[in-house]
C-alpha cells in the first residue's frame, strides 16, 4: 500500500517514520510512505505555496495551483485539466476539521485502497476550488488543529495497521478496540502480584477455552462500561443480521 502526503512541513514526519510497527512495515516494503513537499510545485523563486484570502479580514490560504501540480505528477491518470478522473485504485484526501469524522471503520475502507493521498491544509485552509480534484475530507474529530499533518499522520497508522502483515500477529489487531464492534478486554504482564494487584487466576490456568470466555465476558463489561452508545450499536447490527 502506498501512502502519499502533500505538506508544507515534511520535517514533522521524520519522527513518525523511522518509528517502531510504521518504520519495520516500511522496512519490509509492505507499505510505502511518501512525503512531498508542496513547495516543490511553486512555480516563483520564492517557492509561494499560500496568499491572502480573498474579501476583508486575516488569513493565508494554500494556493490551489501547487496542490494541483503535485496531484498530476502523482497521479496523472486521475488528473485532467480540469476535472478529476474516475476512481480506480486510488483515493483522494483533504484532511479537514469538516469532513467526516475518521473512526475503525473508515480506516477499514481506506485499507482496501492501492494508493491514498492527503492533502495536509495549513493556515485558513485550501482555496475552495481544489475541492473538485479530491474524492472526500476527512477529519480526525471535532475541533480545530493547525495543520493537516497529525491528522494524515492518525490515519495513516489507522489504515497501516489493517494492512496484512504490518502488526505481526492478525490477531492482535482483530481484537482491537472497535475492530469487531466492542472495545479490548484487559491485558495484564508479570510480575502476577503488583503492589497489591493480582493477575485474574483464569489468565494462568492455561485453559484456552476458558480464557477466551473470560476475555469475550470482559470485552463486553468494558464496552458497556465505557462506551456504551457502540454497544447499543452492535446490538442493533446482530439483530439486524439474524
Ligand atoms: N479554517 C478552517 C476551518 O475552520 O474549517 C480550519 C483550518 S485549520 C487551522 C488548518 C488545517 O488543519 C486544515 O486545512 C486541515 O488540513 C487541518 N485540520 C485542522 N483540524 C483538523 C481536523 N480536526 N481533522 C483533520 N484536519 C484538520
């Protein structure tokens, strides 16, 4: 799967990629992670990316045409002079505070993609007429950052993790918060005593059986203990299905 972020800031990403499950997926070639700097697409001396917003009041806002550019090199089959080609492989994301709210089972649906590229905004935004070169905004939640970076980089580890063969054991990650609708059960490590604290007896018993009715009990007690409106959800889904 590959990744492609247009950014005015590529520094911000350096940390993110040279660490831990994204870095080694990136290593094993089993994801790629490119950054591209919109600067490269100015076409002044001065590498101009952003200007005055039109009418009264402060703000800069990224100049559609640079945007444009890096588009058309990355993906010029989807890319006409004007308008934006027919979906194939490939998906288009500006990541905004008003788009839709990314959670589990967008990140499911963006990992089916071949290839996704984000558009990071800065400042006021983008100008309002890139809109139609890109498939869908996405936000990571309600409320405003500065940039578009931390979101690309929240979805990006997302939609990485569900790629096969990025988090080593699948299992780990079907059982995950949300994957199948619930949240994770409780994970306890040595030492079995900690400060007064015991490892529940069923987790040494070393009957798989019992230990996986254990963490299926836990599992729900936490959803509806927590997040009890996801709940009420996969409720409703099991009985939609049977
Ligand atoms: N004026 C814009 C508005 O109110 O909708 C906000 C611009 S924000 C300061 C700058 C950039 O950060 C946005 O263009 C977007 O790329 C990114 N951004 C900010 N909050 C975000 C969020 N919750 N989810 C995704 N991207 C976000």
């Amino acid at each position: 799967m590959i990744f492609e972020i247009l950014t005015l800031f590529p520094e911000m990403y350096e940390g993110f990629l040279k660490t831990s499950i994204i870095a080694k997926a990136i290593k094993n070639g089993i994801i790629r992670i490119n950054i591209h700097n919109l600067r490269d697409f100015a076409k002044d001396r001065h590498r101009t990316v952003d200007d005055k917003s039109f009418g009264p009041g402060p703000g800069m806002v990224l100049k559609a045409e640079p945007i444009y550019k890096a588009l058309k090199k990355i993906i010029p089959e989807r890319i006409s002079a004007n308008k934006l080609l027919p979906k194939k492989t490939s998906g288009i994301i500006y990541l905004s505070p008003q788009g839709r709210v990314f959670n589990q089972k967008t990140a499911k649906e963006l990992s089916k993609y071949r290839q996704l590229i984000f558009i990071c905004g800065h400042y006021e935004g983008v100008d309002e007429r890139i809109f139609r070169f890109i498939d869908e905004e996405i936000s990571i939640g309600d409320y405003v950052l500065t940039g578009g970076e931390l979101p690309s980089m929240v979805v990006v580890d997302a939609v990485s993790r569900l790629v096969k063969g990025v988090v080593k054991k699948e299992e780990s990650v079907e059982c995950d918060s949300f994957y199948n609708g619930l949240l994770d059960y409780p994970h306890y490590t040595r030492p079995r005593i900690w400060r007064g604290g015991k490892v529940p007896e069923v987790l040494l018993s070393g009957n798989h059986k019992k230990i996986d009715e254990w963490r299926k009990k836990k599992a729900l007690d936490v959803t509806e203990k927590k997040r009890p409106d996801i709940l009420e959800s996969k409720k409703k889904e099991i009985r939609r299905i049977s």
